[in-house]
C-alpha cells in the first residue's frame, strides 16, 4: 500500500474504503450485512488501513457493521469521525 505523509509523524494510505452506503445509505438496512461484512473483511486482507466511517452513515448501521468487522479481525478503530454540529443544534449552543 502507498502512503502519503501528512507530517513528520502521520501517514495516510492513498486508498480507503468508503462506507456511508454499507449499511444502507441514507437509512438503516440491514438487507446486505454479511456482504458488506464480507467485503470490508477482504478490503483489511486486501492490505486497507484507512476506513472512512461515521456513525450519521445509514443512520449509524454502517457503523455497526464495521465495528462487527473490526472486533471480528482484531483490528483496533484508532480513529472515528464524531458528527459535526449543524442547524438547530448549533444554535442551542
């Protein structure tokens, strides 16, 4: 895998897995888990470090399933995406 360097001391892979859409988009689906479980699985084995991943991704399942992943291969989540406040909720602040 090739890597870019973001600093002295951060590397990022310049390929990733995307998973908004694992899991079922913009709402919760649960039709397809144990391909997409099966194609993150081969994603890791296929030699991806970087996992793009946010819990407001098909209403939080898409980050179930890579957590499922995750603990399945041992793989420690090192980093995670915390949703950003916006509209109404930024306003409460």
């Amino acid at each position: 895998m090739e890597f870019k360097n973001l600093s002295n001391t951060i590397k990022i892979p310049v390929i990733g897995l995307g998973t908004w859409t694992i899991g079922g988009g913009d709402e919760a689906d649960t039709t397809y888990d144990k391909e997409n479980i099966s194609a993150i699985k081969t994603a890791i084995k296929l030699g991806i470090t970087h996992i793009d991943n946010a819990e407001a991704y098909a209403q939080g399942h898409s980050h179930g399933n890579v957590k499922v992943t995750l603990r399945k291969t041992r793989i420690k989540n090192l980093c995670q995406k915390l949703p950003s406040i916006s509209g109404e909720e930024s306003k409460k602040r």
